[in-house]
C-alpha cells in the first residue's frame, strides 16, 4: 500500500516526540508499505513567530507572514527525516514547493491549485520514505504560501490525492471521532467509520480533530481518511464515502456548541432585500453566522433569528440597532449553546427530530431555536442545560451501547 | 547608490536588534540609495538547529541540515522586511533561491554557480527595500543548499558582484579592521582602508570579522567591502583593490595565533617524495597544516618543520611516528604561537622582516621558525612571549600613530 500520514503540532511538540514519530513510520514502513509522511510544525513554534511579527506590527505583510511561518514545518521535516535516516531508512525531507504543491496568491490562506508529485513518486520509486512539509507550497511567481490554519490536513490529504495513495492517516493527540465529548459524557463511544458528510458536519459544530477543508477535500478526491492517535495503537476511525452499512446507524454522533449567542428579530417589515441587506452587514464586519431561521409572524411581519460567535454578540448588537425602525422588536440572549444531532441515517429512517424534542421536553429543556439539514439537527437551548442535554441525547439514541 | 548590507548573527540577535536594523536600513534609504540587505539567522538560532539534528546522529544528512538550517535566516529576513514595512518603507522578504542564487550540489558548503537577478532589479526599480535570507540557495535540482559557515557574508558579496552593487557594507559587533587585536594592545588603531590581500592574510591568521571565501569573491568580483559594526556609526574598514596610496604604509597589521603546535623533523632521508608521503598522511587524516619548512641539514639530510592546530597535535606525533626510521629526530611543541607582520608596502619596501627579527631579538624573544609571503612575515615564537611580540611589533611599525 502507499499511505500517506500527517503528524500534528503535538505529535511532533519535542525531539522525543518526534522520535516516536520515527519509530511510528518505520514500523508502517517495515509492515511493507510505501509512506509519505507531512508534518506540522513542533507545537508553539507557529504562535512563537507570529508574536515575533506582532512585535513590529499588528498587521504584518500576508507575504511575509508565509515566509515566516512556513520555516517551522521545514525544520519538523527535516529532522524528522534525520531521526530516520539515524534509524537506518532511506529517507528525504522535501519543501511543499519541492513536493510540487502550487497555490493561488491567496497568501496565509492560499488554495492548492495543483500538485505534480513526478518528485515524490520518483523518491517512492528509490524506496524512500518521504517527508513532506505541511502548511505550504508556492504560487505561480515561485513565492511561498501557507494554507491557513489545518492546513497540514489539507498537504496531507491533497498529497494523497495526488499520489492515489490508499489512504491518509492524521495523527493527533485524539485517537478517533467519538460519538461525543468524552469530557461531558464519559460512556461516549469511538466511532470506527463515520461518512465524508457526517464528519463535516461534526467539524463544523465543534469537533476539533478534523478540520473541515481537509474533509471536503478527501469527499471530493475520495481519500479515505483516517483519524488516529500518534501516542497509542489503537485503530482510529474511518473517513469514508458513505456505504448501505452506514445507514443502518441511526445517528453517528451529538454535539454541544457553547460558543453561540442568539439574536432575534421580531416583527420585521417583510420588504423584498431586508434579510439580504441584515446579513450583508453582518458579513461586511467580518461576522460569521452560523444558524439562520426565518418564519412567518403576524400580518406579514416575519421573524428572523441566527446565532453568531460570542465574541460577535456586542457588535451584531450594535449592528442590528441600525435597523430597529424597520421591526417590532429585537432580542439578544448570550447565554445559550448549540446542541446538535448527527447521523446518514437520517436520510431514511423518520422519527430522529421528534425523538430529540421529546427526550429533552422530558427534562423540561425548552428549545429556542431549531434547523435540520438532510443528515443534522441542531437544536439552541439555555447554555446551562448543555451538557445535559447531550448526555440526554446520547443515551436515546443509545450511542452508548 | 545600490548598496548591499550584511548584518551578522549578533545584529540581529533579538527582536529590538532587528528593530535597530530596520532603522539603519531606514535611515540609508532616507539618504536616497537603493538597498539590498542580507541577513543571518538569530545569532543561537543555528547552533540550537544543529543541536536538534545532533539528538538523533551525529552524522546527520547533509541534504537535509541544508533544508534544516536554511529556516533561520528565512525567520530573520522575514521579520526584518515586517518591522520596515511597520515603518512605513516598502520592503520584500526573499529567499536564496527568489533572489536567484544557484550553487552547486555540495550541500553544507556550496559554492554560488550563478545569480540571476532578475527579481532584485525588478523590486529595486519598483521603489522596494529587498531584504534576502543569506547563507542559502538552491541546486540545479532545487534542493536547499547552504554555503558554509560565513555563508551569509557570501551571499552578500556575491549580490552585490550580481547588481554591480556601488558598495557592499558588512555588519558584525565589531567597527572595523585593526592594526592588531585591541585586547592585547590598546593602541591598536582601526584601519580605514585595506587591500583584499591583506585583508586575506589577516583574516586566515585569525581575524574574525571576515570570512576568506568572502574576500576573494570580492576580490575577484571587484566588490568594494565595508567591514562596519551595527551598533556604532563609526565609519568602518574599506576592504579595496590595492592603491599607490596604500603602497605609502609599509605594514597594516599584526597578527597573534595562539592556535598553533609545531613539529619539526631532523634530518629527514632526503628521497624522493617523503614529504608527499608524510603531507598526504596528515592531509588523509584531516589535520590542518599551517606553515611548512624545508631546509638543508648536513650530509644531504633536510630538516623539515611545520605548525598544525593545539587540537590535532597529538594525532600529528603519532602519525609522525610511523616515519621514524627515516630520520634522526623530532621534536614536539604545542607551547608556540605565531606572530605576522602584514603589510602590500613590503613589496616595495625593503627591512620590513629585519625590523620585526631585530625588535624580538631586543626582547631576548627567540623565533622557532620564520615563513615569509609577498606581503607578510610569519614568525613561530614560544607562546608566552606572544602579546609581547604583538606590542613590539605594533609599536615598532609606528600603528600606534
């Protein structure tokens, strides 16, 4: 096989760590498989040289920035490439331009634009291990660019793509996607196969392990994915298309969100544009909304709610005051949180929503606010029944089992 | 004017450093000249990356200390273009291989093949300050290569031979070239100007503000060299072809190395080819041979001396002693040093050796062995008497005026 594998600030975070490293790859490496390895940056190495710029300036050149930041993950490589050739493997360290990576001009968040992996395939061919160095490649005028936060996940999986490698392993100091929070619900099991959709949705509520970009990607180039741990053996889950096997559990996971503030719009004038014109302001001052609802009031008046980051709440607030003429009321509550249920099951089998509402209706949590997509419901309630709630959640839908 | 700048490890030590940077870099572009400015990496920054390397084998790949040390003068050149943009000067970071260095293959201690300059100009003409990573370039292959210890004043010459720079200013902790190490003699007076050559003999005899490699490229690239220090406005040292004006001094410095061990063999066999045989055997075990003496003993035998580093003394005896069937003696010190006179006037000036031979014998200073070059005189005298010969002689030489 060829497997590709990405390894984590932590997992990389000393020299001992990335020595386990070492030994990780060279025991994949003697099972007979071809492996290319991406690495991040050691831990705190990125934040160092980004406090280093803010010495000068709090809004240092994209392009400088790149050039900084992009050093950490080139030392990571090289070592870790030393630590093997030390062990006795036939290893190479290589930049994200050397690994043939091209980026738009997008600097400190660039797109991969293509991948010519005729350098990689030529060192597989010499049996080496290669070690590519995440984070970065260059632009089509030879400058270099990083690919925003995550983006080693996104080397590791576009490399993978590239090189139709049979699967991409991404290492960090969690050993899989659990079906939720062990730190709220400690009979939280781990998942062995979870689908591209599910996971994306589990990223994008706040499951940290797997950033959402890298997901997509690995849904559109069809990698299959793996999340595992650098610091045991166990197996990991598997990221994957979804499969008829799949559909047979009802829901995968759930998910609590608490950095949610709610706003609600009472009795808005129903004018052609007006919600454009509200959510065009709030993405004018940068602020990312998540949960979107809009249903009918009384005499044509409409009621419109979302939910933004808590650290948007006073500026939505303010923004929001601008329009106050145009509705009856407005209402801001930063004490709530997002729980959310997850799940291809969906799809076919009714009855997942009601069984939400009602187990939480039996522990007399009130729910604010709800939206479902195909495979989700999310759900907002007081902040202070969060956990509750997904322990609640968690045993109905018996992902304890 | 296009003026190159090279500041050292210890100029841009920390963050505040590299402000004082920025603002030398400033306040020569505020007098309207054109700027390029190379810099090394964090002074400590090297060793601590080669101290990495070393955790996992002391005989790292050289391929990849080259991609592993290279990240230091890229985190400098970056921050440094961030704090004069900070300042409001439009500044860009390049790499070695964006400024268009490419060397050879010989990774650790590669020789620059080409530069094209291309990007410089073009950063130059539109208004831009470039600020260049030194130490480093990229092979026909592009793999990282860096240039060697130093490597950094050598990208900075070579830039300035590229852009037929007006002039090349060198930044150290130090002000200038002197006529002899202050710490020995207080009157030593720094220089205004030198030829390359001395520069040359001085700096292999000990001087440390620049590297020989750098000197003969300027020499051979005709680039005028400025030795200046980053934490004075002093003017400097001009490093320059030689002159009939310089003809006018007869000596421009004197040297002490204290690391020296000297050898001598007594008549030695006088067949063909023996002092082959024993310089290619200290060559294959990779000492060091500084002066070499032959001269006539009697009865057709030759006695031969020679000087190698403190550190390689014991090795030399040992080796030393596999010839001993082939001569009557030899002798052992590792207690000497050596003294030199350098100067271009003794080209055209008669005495310069006499004087330095007379004032030792006044001071009942004994020389061992005595080595002569166009413009230099070396002399290997016991190392007690070492800072006493340095300040006869300076004060002999009228460099103290």
């Amino acid at each position: 096989m060829l497997i590709v594998q990405k390894y984590g600030g932590t997992s990389v975070g000393d020299l001992e760590r990335i020595e386990n490293v070492a030994n990780r790859v060279a025991k994949t490496r003697e099972k007979g498989h071809n492996v290319v390895v991406v690495v991040s940056a050691m831990s705190g190495e990125t934040n160092k040289l980004i406090g280093y710029a803010e010495h000068f300036t709090s809004t240092p050149a994209k392009k400088e920035m790149d050039m900084l930041l992009s050093s950490g993950e080139r030392v990571t490589a090289a070592l870790l490439s030393i630590a093997l050739q030390a062990k006795g493997y036939d290893a190479v360290a290589l930049t994200g331009r050397q690994a043939g990576i091209v980026t738009d001009d997008t600097h400190t968040y660039a797109r991969i634009e293509s991948i010519d992996p005729t350098a990689m395939q030529n060192a597989i061919k010499e049996g080496k291990i290669v070690i590519v160095a995440g984070f970065q490649g260059i632009n089509k005028n030879g400058s270099v660019t990083t690919l925003g936060r995550g983006g080693s996940d996104l080397s590791a999986v576009a490399l993978a793509g590239a090189l139709k490698a049979d699967q991409c392993e991404i290492y960090s100091d969690v050993d899989g996607i659990y079906t939720t929070d062990p730190r709220i619900e400690p009979n939280a099991k781990k998942l062995d196969t979870i689908s591209y959709d599910e996971m994306l949705e589990l990223a994008s509520l706040g499951a940290k392990v797997l950033q959402n970009r890298s997901v997509e990607l690995a849904k559109k180039l069809n990698v299959k994915l793996y999340a595992k741990s650098s610091f045991s053996d166990n197996e990991g889950t598997l990221i994957t298309k979804e499969n008829n096997n799949m559909e047979a559990v009802l829901v995968s996971g759930v998910v609590l969100d608490k950095n949610q503030a709610r706003v609600t719009l009472r009795g808005v004038a129903d004018r052609p544009g007006i919600a454009a014109e509200i959510f065009t302001k709030l993405a004018d001052a940068n602020i990312n909304v998540d949960m979107i609802i809009q249903n009918m009031g009384t005499d044509g008046l409409t009621n419109l709610g979302f939910t933004v980051p808590h650290s948007e709440h006073e500026n939505a607030k303010k923004l929001m005051e601008t329009f106050d003429h145009e509705m009856e009321g407005m209402d801001f509550d930063e004490h709530v949180c997002k729980v959310s249920v997850v799940g291809v099951g969906m799809k076919s089998h009714s009855g997942v929503a009601a069984t939400a509402f009602t187990v939480l209706a039996q522990n007399n949590i009130n729910i604010q606010m709800i939206s479902t997509s195909e495979i989700k419901v999310s759900m907002v309630i007081d902040e202070k029944y969060g956990e509750l709630a997904i322990r609640t959640l968690h045993e109905a839908y018996g992902l304890d089992k």
